[in-house]
C-alpha cells in the first residue's frame, strides 16, 4: 500500500514538473499565447502520466 502511494505522489509530482516547465517554456522562450502554452504542456504531462 505505500509503495503504490509512493508511486503515484512520485508521479503527480514528475507531472506537475513537466506541466510547468512545458508552460514555461512556451510561454517565456518561445513567447506564446497562455491558453496555447497551457494546451501543449498539459498535452506533455497527460502523455507522460500514460506512458509512465
């Protein structure tokens, strides 16, 4: 039971990096819209939470 709730606090953990430093990214380097930068880095931490 704890290493299942390890596992998926480790993971929400690793999706939400990958969610703010995808929107970072998009946002601050590339200068794109908020609602469009929120899309693609959402779109990267939903496909890394199917593929973990």
């Amino acid at each position: 039971m704890i290493k299942l709730l390890s596992r998926y606090i480790s993971v929400g953990i690793i999706n939400t990096a990958l969610h703010w430093a995808g929107f970072g990214m998009m946002v601050f380097i590339m200068k794109n819209d908020q609602a469009v930068s929120n899309v693609v880095a959402l779109l990267i931490a939903v496909t890394f939470f199917i593929f973990r």
